[in-house]
C-alpha cells in the first residue's frame, strides 16, 4: 500500500510539474510573441509605397488598454467592441481629412442616406469649410430655410455640442432626427458681431432634383432656366425629359443655375456634362497624387445642347458635382460663371466595407477640371463676381440671375 501511495504523489507531482512547464512554455510564447507581433506589422498591412514605419510600437496600444481595465472607476460602462471601434476613429481622425471617416455598422445605412428620395431632418446639406462646419446649402422649402439657415452659415454648436472638430458625418447624426423635434443650432453669420441661436423644427425631408421654366425676354431671345438641385439617382431621367420640353419650346438659349447644389454621384455629373459637351471630351481629371497616371472622366454625349448659349450660376453653396460640371463647362467650351466663388469640394471618397460591416471613407484623390485646375478648397471663381446682400434676399431680388440674363442676351 505505501509503495502505491508513493508512486501515486510521484505520478501527481510529475503532472503538476508539467503542467506547470506547459503554463510557463504558453506565457513565454505568448509574451514573445505577442511582442513580436504587436512591434511589427503584419506584412499585409504594409503599405508598400511608405514601407515598414521605423520604431512602429503596436505594445503601448495594449499597454493603455490594460491601464485602462484595471483602473476606470466605472467597470460596467467597458465595452471592448466600443473600445476598439474607438481607437479606429481616433486612428482615421489623426490623418486630419474631414472627409476621411470611420463609421460603426449602425450608422453605415445613416450615411447613404442624404442621396435618397426621403428623409426626417431640417433639410440642408453641411460641410467643413475652413475647418468649421457650414451649411452648404438649405433645400428649397426645407424647415432650414424656412428657419433663415442660409449658404455659409457656421453652424458653431448643436444642442450642447461644439462642433470644433466634429466630422460632417456625426454632425448629421446630431441634426437629424424624428418629425416633430426641434433643433437647436448656433449659427455665426458673416454679417453678425455675434453669433445666434435658431431652433428648427424637423420635418419628412423631401430632396428635390430639377425644375426649369422659360424666360421670355421683351425685344430678346427666350431662355430656358434649368435649376439642378443635386446629382441624384433620378436626375438623368428627369433632364431627358426637361430636354424633350425645352427643345419644344422657343428657347434656343440656356442658364443652368447649380446654385446651393451641393453634389451628389460623379457618374450623374458626368451625364449631364454629356448633354452640352461633345462626345469625347474630358470631364473631370481624378489626380491621385505624384507618381500615378491621371484618370479621365468623358463626355459620353449626346451633346444635344452643344450649339445653344449657356451661363452657369454659381456661389458658395455650389460644391461637388456642381463645381465638376461647372469647370468642365468652362473649360471645354469657354461658358461664363456667374455669382460667387463656390464651395471648393474637390476629393474624391472611396467607400471600404469591412469584415463585421463597419464602413470606412477614405479620401483617395483629387478632382481637377479639364484644364488640370484643382477644385479643392479653392473653388471655382466666377468670370462675373455678384454677390448677394441680406436685403436682396428679404426683398426677393436675384441680382446674380439678373446679370446672367444680361451675359447671354448679349451671345450669339
């Protein structure tokens, strides 16, 4: 019996002891490897143009992870997953691009939706202009416009958040909301010594893509004004068929008015351009920076309008696809520019979905007009300078659309 037991403690030490080996061999491999591994990036994400950064530290990563574990006071509000989806937005908002962004699997749908038939909100697109979020344009009767919001307008607060930094995405998120709700929002005017607060209430957003008219003109020729709110899905079929009208009217003479149109798809922009441009003819240039070939974006025709005078209105709401209509216009066939500088929305997104559906935008190039100018920041000059006062608008005078009838009265 005692020789039993003895072999027994023998065979039960023996086990601990390896047991206690195979613990330590997994926590010295799990140190060196997770060492090596969090030191040196995997080859995959190595971008082979920059290479291996140099004294590339994925350890203080964790190190802060672990510090932050042990010591928050409140342990139930740790979410890893909310964790990790916010060291990806701190990591995509150090590259400094406010078109740049990371967005969770929940508010992926949010952000297409601003290209869409409908939505609940105050009706107005925003961007980052001079590194301060401003209203690119309010949608014609949108309750921001009804509200006073106007084209360049700094929106400085939303409810109680600042919007210093902010990213257009979670502003819109701030912004929107249900039917009924109100928003408040500080707005900074370039006209007011200080800045005031203006409640808007929230409304089904219906987006609007295109309405013209015809301008008769006493002892002058007849003139058909086409106001393109943005580029959306449903633009191309509702051109064709303002064509179809205008050619059977008396209008042999166009003023296209992409003023507060704040963009939409390239490939619509393209379109329309197809319409006044011969086939063949450059579009728009996407620059991605030195050492890449520039690609080119034609005219696919059918350049119906090639023939007929045209003037395009621009001002600071005109951004994105609208500049990239207006310059290739310019550009290819001399057209004139009437009112104000535009927004100078000139990059170009690509979309990245990733493995769990979170969603990334990453600028990847440039927009350059036909002639190689880049629109970004800048925006696009007009050749006629007409700016527009706060009177003109309470008094409902149009002195930009006034001067652009004067342009193309006189062309032949």
């Amino acid at each position: 019996m005692n020789r039993k037991i003895k072999i027994f403690f023998k065979i039960v030490v023996l086990i601990t002891c390896l047991i206690g080996v195979s613990f330590l061999s997994y926590k010295v491999g799990v140190y060196i490897g997770e060492k090596n591994i969090l030191k040196t990036p995997p080859p995959q994400i190595i971008n082979q143009d920059l290479g291996a950064p140099e004294k590339l530290d994925f350890s203080i990563f964790w190190e802060a992870w672990r510090e932050a574990e042990r010591n928050f006071l409140e342990r139930e509000k740790i979410n890893p997953q909310e964790m990790i989806y916010g060291a990806i937005s701190g990591m995509i908002d150090s590259l400094g691009d406010p078109y740049t962004n990371f967005f969770k699997p929940e508010e992926a749908k949010e952000f297409e939706e601003q290209l869409s038939g409908e939505y609940q909100g105050v009706g107005m697109i925003v961007g980052i202009k001079d590194e301060q979020l401003t209203i690119i344009s309010p949608f014609e009767g949108s309750p921001a416009q009804k509200a006073g919001l106007k084209t360049g307008d700094k929106i400085i607060k939303i409810e109680d958040t600042y919007t210093k930094d902010i990213s257009v995405e979670k502003a819109v998120e701030l912004i929107k909301g249900s039917q009924g709700t109100t928003v408040k929002l500080l707005i900074q005017r370039k006209d007011w010594e200080q800045p005031k607060e203006i409640e808007v209430k929230r409304e089904v957003i219906k987006i609007p893509t295109l309405e013209w008219k015809l301008i008769d003109i006493p002892e002058g020729y007849p003139i058909a004004l086409i106001k393109i709110h943005q580029f959306n899905q449903i633009l191309n079929s509702e051109f064709k068929k303002a064509s179809f009208e205008i050619l059977d009217s008396e209008a042999d003479r166009i003023i296209l008015d992409l003023r507060n149109n704040p963009g939409g798809y390239l490939e619509v922009a393209q379109d329309i351009a197809g319409w006044f441009l011969e086939r063949g003819k450059v579009v728009v240039w996407e620059d991605e920076g030195e050492g890449k070939e520039r690609k080119s974006y034609e005219s696919k025709g059918p350049a119906t309008f090639v023939s007929f005078p045209v003037v395009v209105l621009i001002n600071q709401g005109s951004a994105s696809g609208a500049e990239i209509l207006a310059g290739a216009l310019r550009d290819q066939r001399g057209i004139k520019l009437v009112g104000e500088t535009s927004f100078g929305k000139g990059s170009v997104q690509k979309p990245i979905i990733l493995s769990d559906n979170s969603y990334l935008k990453v600028t990847i190039a440039k927009w350059l007009t036909p002639n190689g100018v880049s629109i970004d920041e800048k925006g696009l000059e007009p050749d006629n300078i007409v700016e527009m006062t706060e009177e003109d608008y309470e008094e409902d005078r149009d002195l930009q659309l006034d001067k652009a009838i004067e342009v193309i009265r006189q062309m032949r």
